[in-house]
C-alpha cells in the first residue's frame, strides 16, 4: 500500500474482546486481525480506533426484548435492527481493546452505540444514519482526506464506517486480510458490494 503520512487516517474498528474468540460475540478469528493492525500502526503517523461502548440492558441486545433471540431482526423506530447477545458493556473486559493490540498511538479513541436506544454500527453515524459521533468534524478538521481501515467486523461496523466516510466524502481503503465477518445471512457479499460499488478501495498491509 503508498502511504502519505500526513493525510492518510489508520481507523482500527472494534478491535475489542467481546469479538474475538471467546467474548460474547465473537467473530469467527476475529484475533487474527490483531498483528494485521498493529503491522499497520507501525507504518502509519495517525492512528485512531474506535470502541464499541454499550449501556448495560442496550436497546441492540436480545436480552432488552422479551422472547426475542439473538441475530434476529427487529423494526426500530430508525429501521431495521439486529438483535444481539450482550457485548461491549462499558467498563467490562468484553469491552476492552484486544491485550495485543498495539493502541498506544492512538490520537482519537471513538466510543459508539452509547445511546440507550440507538445502535452504532459505523464510526461516523449512528444507526439513524443521522446522529454524527464526531469523528467526521475530527477527521475534516485535521485534515485527513483518506481513511484506511481494519477491524471488525467486515460486513457491520467496517462496511457501515466505510460507507458513511465515502459519504462523506473522504477517500476509502479497506485492508480486508486485517478484517473478519460475521456473515449474517449473506451479509458480507452484500458489504463487500455495496463497498464497491460506492468506490471503497481494498489492499493488503504492507
Ligand atoms: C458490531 C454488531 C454489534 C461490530 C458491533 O463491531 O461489527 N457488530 N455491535
Ligand atoms: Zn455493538
């Protein structure tokens, strides 16, 4: 991958322990991505992350509707929902970085889907597709004007950050050998499609 150190962005997406192998919702070898991203983090000058930050009893669990399971779908006021089992509740282990992931160069740690009632897949917007996290104003502001990403997972919170930083007009470049998928009922063709096809670029880590 060309680098230019000063306007490039390195987003690590949920890159937390509830994801990886035995946490709460777990990515199928969701820790491989872990030496991906911190071989990026050496390379890049910006580094920035984001953390997925659950209220206990959050309106995306399961748990929060009665005879609802996990992975099934609901209408929420702003659109359709997953449900999922309990994760990232704040301040928990589950919610913590990976213990190897190499975070200390952080310049920016975003906390998302802290709403009680609204999820937070992507970085930029919540669920609504509406309510701004900050990171958009942060990025601009810095002058940042391409974001490269890596994390978890491919087909959620990556496609749906990749997808709203497109809409906001920065330049994409999704590492994918740094990502992992959950892969709901074809989820991940349709992430990878729809990345595409909104001019999201991929390649590999150096
Ligand atoms: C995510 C489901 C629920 C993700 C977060 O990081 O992709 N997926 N919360
Ligand atoms: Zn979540």
């Amino acid at each position: 991958m060309a680098f230019d150190t000063a306007r490039d962005l390195l987003l690590l997406i949920d890159i937390q322990n509830d994801f990886c192998p035995g946490g709460a919702l777990a990515v199928a070898d969701g820790d491989s991505v872990v030496p991906v991203a911190n071989r990026l983090a050496g390379q890049f000058e910006h580094v920035a992350a984001t953390q997925d930050w659950h209220p206990a009893d959050h309106f995306s669990f399961a748990t929060h509707h009665a005879g609802r399971a996990p992975f099934e779908s609901i209408d929420a006021p702003y659109g359709p929902q997953t449900l999922w089992p309990d994760h990232c509740v704040q301040g928990t282990g589950g919610a913590a970085f990976h213990p190897d992931l190499d975070i200390g160069r952080a310049e920016v740690i975003v906390r998302k889907g802290y709403r009680p009632d609204l999820d937070s897949y992507s970085a930029f917007f919540e669920n609504d597709q509406r309510t701004p996290t900050g990171l958009g104003g942060y990025c601009r502001e810095r002058g940042f004007e391409r974001i490269v990403m890596a994390g978890l997972a491919t087909d959620f919170c990556v496609a749906w950050s990749a997808l709203d930083a497109r809409r906001l007009g920065f330049e994409v470049t999704v590492v994918l050998e740094g990502c992992r998928a959950i892969d709901l009922d074809g989820s991940l063709d349709k992430a990878l499609h729809d990345m595409r096809a909104a001019g999201v670029e991929f390649d590999r880590a150096a």
